[in-house]
C-alpha cells in the first residue's frame, strides 16, 4: 500500500524528534550534574533508553517509509524474536521441537502474510483456531504425555501474545476507512505513540511521585501515581492528537484511555509471568530496556483493542 | 618445561577465511549465543587454554567456538569426534577447514590412546583446545560424570588454565536426533580457571572440574 506523507504524518514524525532531543538534552545535563553514584547508574540506564529509542525511531520510521510491506516485515521480525524470547524462557520439553519449528518458521510467516495480503477473515483466526489446534496435536505425536497441557498452552500463549496480538499493529494499514485512504500509517504511528508514551511517562510518573504500589508481588515498580499519572497524561496526549486520526477529540480521548488500560493490563501479566519465571527481563537485545518483550508488552495487549474499536467504529 | 610454544593455524584460504566468518555470524544468529565471562575476560594476548564444556548438542563444539573473540578463536581448536566430523562433504570440510577441529576416534581403548597422543601432540604446537570431558552428549538437563580425558590434559599441562563453560539451551535448539534447529536464545558462560593442584588425585579433580560446569548453572 502506498502512503501519503501529508503534513500531518510529518508533524507527528516531527514531533517524536523534538521528543527525543529534548530526551537527549536532559539526559546530557543529568550526566553533567548527578554525581552520587547510584544516581549515576540511573542516569546511565535514562540515556542509554533515549538512545534505543533513537535507533527503534530510526528503524520503524525506515520502515514506514518503504510503505506497508516494510511495516509487516518490521513487525513480524519483532513477533519472531518476541516469541524467541518468550519460548526461551518458557520450559518445554524435547517432544516439542518439531511444534516450535512450525511456530517459528510457518506461523510466524503465514500470520504476516496474511497482513501483507490484506486477508481480514483468514487473520483473524489463523493462529486461534488453526495453530490453536495444531500445537497440541502435532506435540502429541511426539508421545510424551508429560505436562502435556501446560506445555500446549506456554506455546499457544506465546503465539498468542508474541505473534498474533503484534501482528494487529500493522494490520492497521489494511482497514478501508471511509475518507482517510493512503493515511493509515498514521493510525499505526498514533497508536505506538500514545502506547509507548504511556509507558514512559508511567516510569517518570511512579520515579518522581510514586508512594503506593498497586501488586507489589507482581511489580515492585508500579504504583498508584505512577499508573493513574501515566495514564492520565497519555491519554490528554491521545486525544490532543486526534488531527492525526478519524477520530473526533471526545472519541480520541476514549480511545486513547482504553488503549492506555490495555497496555497497563499487558504490562502487568507479562511481569507475572517474568516474577514467575523468575528473571528480570526477557532479554538483552535493546540496550537499557531489556528485550524486544520487555518493549511491546503494553503493546501486546493494546493493538487489538485498538484494531478492532477502529475497525468496528470507522470502516 | 619448554618455552611455551606460540600456536600458527594451518594457512587458510580466502574462501575458507570468508565461510568461517559467515559460519560464526550465522552459529550467532541461530543461538542468539551470548558469551558471559564470569572468571576473567580473556586479554588481548592469546594465551593458551583449555576450554571444557557441557555437551548435549551437535552446535556445543561450534557454538563455543564462535563465543570467542576472533584473534583467540583462530588458535583454538575444538576436539570433535571422527564418527560425526570426519565425513566427506560439507560436514567434513567445516570441521577440517573452518573448526580446524582435532578429530578423534572414540569408543575403543586403542583410539583413546591415538586421541591422547593427538591431544598432546596440539597442546604442544600451542594451540588451545575445546574439550567435551562427558564424552558423549547428555540429556542436556544434568551433567554426567566427566571422562579421564580432561584429567590426562591438566597431568600434561599444569600451566594451563582450564577454563569451564556451560552452555544452556543448545540443547533445546538442536536436540539429539533432530536435523533441523528451533532459534532459541542460548549462552555460553565461562567460569573461572582451574588446574591441577599439586598431588590431587583423578576422581578428586574430575570431581571439581563437574562442579566448576555446576556452579555455572548445570544441574547435578
């Protein structure tokens, strides 16, 4: 699909550069004037997430500007290395080689394809029915009954969440939206904006004024300020942003929360499933964040409400 | 003692220099291997060693091969067995050319005694050495009693550092009997150096030497 680089698109692109150089001088002056070393170490991880955030910038914007094809390859390498991540640290067992080489190497391309081909009925539930009944069937052939339904269900869930939830992030450049053809990859960029801003502006919200923590068994790290501060900010963002959108502002705003809600819920099941597991991060692929899961999970959860509302509302 | 001797690798061609770096990037690529240095990081000398690793996969003897910084990894050779490196084509010349592997013979008492003698006979060129001591690939989850191999080396050698490495997952990427890898994320860990103390007897030190693999993340 083609995409119209209007002046819109620009001015959110724009706006994600001031963004981060803002994010890049402040990191700098901290540097400058923090001198107690644990506070050094924070400003060190600060800078080096700026950083990361420059290069993921860079790449998404590169892939973009290739029009949708570079999008749906973009995200499909992130769902193959997600998946990567999560199976990783997920135990399975011997009998399940020959399930995961099918996860990688056939569902991983087939869901994506079937974005790039714009094939609506087929995507919506390639992976919750047909892998769905797949996974299980192909393990069982292996013959080992051990923890038979616990290791099906690590595999469908990380299928789940790793491919078939990312992969509605692109899906958003098929929707035929009456009046707004050619301009999707705004939508894409709308909703990864308020998405990860979210996230960011929840970390600076719970450092600077967080007192109460909501699961502290879960996540030591979210609080009540934090998440509500967040949240709130995100959201007057989203809907401040709605010129870029189908959107009128109120529903814009309404958007944006439900999106923020989903991305908050995402964070908070995959920590359970890392406090579970046991470690801190999923991986170590983007320096200062952890891995490419530690990244989308918010948006694991977030694009396919996001999908849908816009799907179900505008097209 | 002699003067430790410095170790020349067999001339290689440029195609062979080319597909050996090809192999390194692509062993990375599919193992996701990150090499972790928990004893000391290796320095800018090449200085021999001897690397002893966990086994439970085919891509155990390739994957802590391309872990180590290039100027060293063109000095180590890992120690493969014939039955499955020592064969015409591809397999064959990867192992030959690229591994510049010490191929040995297991299983009979007289192939042990040719694989010790070609053992000797590369740790005296200088060369560093990957050493498999389990013999033969594990279950991938415990780590089996180690073979005399390991033992007769430090004998040999009590200058050199053995370096203990444990590799998680490769058994999960490419278990035994499967031909085909699943791209998971795998680490090679390497520990603090060992070596022979003075009077130590075999049992004692293989028994230290599985623990070192143990303390890295192996299970007993």
């Amino acid at each position: 699909m083609n995409i119209v680089w209007d002046r819109e698109i620009i001015a959110l692109l724009a706006g994600i550069v001031g963004l981060l150089v803002l994010a890049s001088a402040i990191g700098w002056v901290l540097a400058q004037r923090v001198q107690a070393e644990s506070g050094q170490a924070v400003v060190a991880n600060l800078n080096a997430r700026v950083r990361a955030w420059w290069i993921m910038t860079a790449v998404f914007t590169a892939a973009l500007a290739t029009g949708g094809i570079g999008s749906v390859i973009l995200f499909g390498l992130t769902s193959f290395i997600a998946l990567r991540e999560f199976i990783t640290l997920t135990p399975t067992r011997r009998a399940d080689h020959r399930t995961l080489f099918w996860a990688f190497f056939v569902f991983v391309p087939v869901q994506y394809w079937l974005v790039a081909t714009h094939w609506y009925g087929l995507f919506v539930i390639f992976i919750p029915v047909y892998a769905f009944l797949f996974v299980p069937v192909r393990s069982v052939l292996a013959g080992d009954t051990e923890d038979f339904l616990a290791r099906t269900a690590k595999i469908q869930w990380g299928l789940m969440v790793a491919v078939y939830c990312v992969s509605h992030a692109p899906a958003l450049l098929m929707l035929d939206i009456p009046g707004y053809a050619g301009e999707n990859a705004k939508l894409l960029l709308y909703l990864i904006v308020v998405v990860q801003l979210s996230d960011v502006l929840q970390y600076v919200f719970g450092k600077t004024l967080g007192r109460h923590k909501i699961v502290p068994k879960v996540s030591p790290n979210k609080t009540w300020e934090g998440t509500i501060g967040g949240i709130a900010a995100a959201t007057l963002i989203g809907t401040a942003l709605w010129w870029a959108t189908p959107f009128s502002p109120w529903e814009a705003a309404g958007i944006a929360l439900v999106v923020n809600l989903a991305g908050f819920a995402g964070g908070l099941c995959m920590s359970a499933i890392k406090r579970d597991r046991g470690i801190k991060d999923f991986g170590s692929l983007i320096q200062g964040h952890g891995g490419v899961l530690d990244r989308i999970d918010s948006l694991c959860f977030a694009a396919p409400l996001f999908f849908h509302l816009v799907r179900y509302l505008y097209t | 003692m002699s003067e430790p001797a410095i170790y020349t690798p067999p001339p290689r061609s440029r195609t062979a220099d080319l597909a050996a770096g090809v192999l390194v990037a692509l062993t990375r690529l599919v193992t996701g291997a990150q090499a972790r240095w928990v004893g000391p990081a290796p320095g800018p000398e090449a200085t021999q060693r001897v690397y002893f690793a966990n086994h439970s996969s085919h891509l155990d003897a390739l994957v802590l091969w391309a872990a180590l910084p290039s100027d060293l990894r063109r000095r180590t050779r890992p120690v493969a067995a014939a039955d499955y490196w020592d064969r015409p084509g591809l397999r064959g010349w990867i192992s030959r050319e690229l591994l510049n592997a010490v191929l040995v013979d297991r299983g009979s008492a007289q192939g042990g005694r040719e694989a010790l003698a070609r053992l000797s006979s590369a740790l005296a060129a200088g060369a560093s050495l990957i050493l498999f001591p389990e013999g033969t690939r594990g279950d991938g989850v415990t780590i089996g009693d180690l073979k005399p191999g390991l033992y007769f080396v430090a004998k040999e050698r009590p200058d050199l550092d053995l370096v203990p490495v444990y590799l998680q997952n490769l058994c999960r990427i490419l278990p035994k009997g499967e031909i085909l890898p699943v791209p998971l994320l795998g680490s090679s860990t390497f520990g603090p150096p060992l070596r022979l103390e003075p009077g130590e007897g075999r049992r004692t030190f293989l028994d230290r030497a599985r623990n070192a693999l143990i303390a890295l993340g192996g299970q007993p």
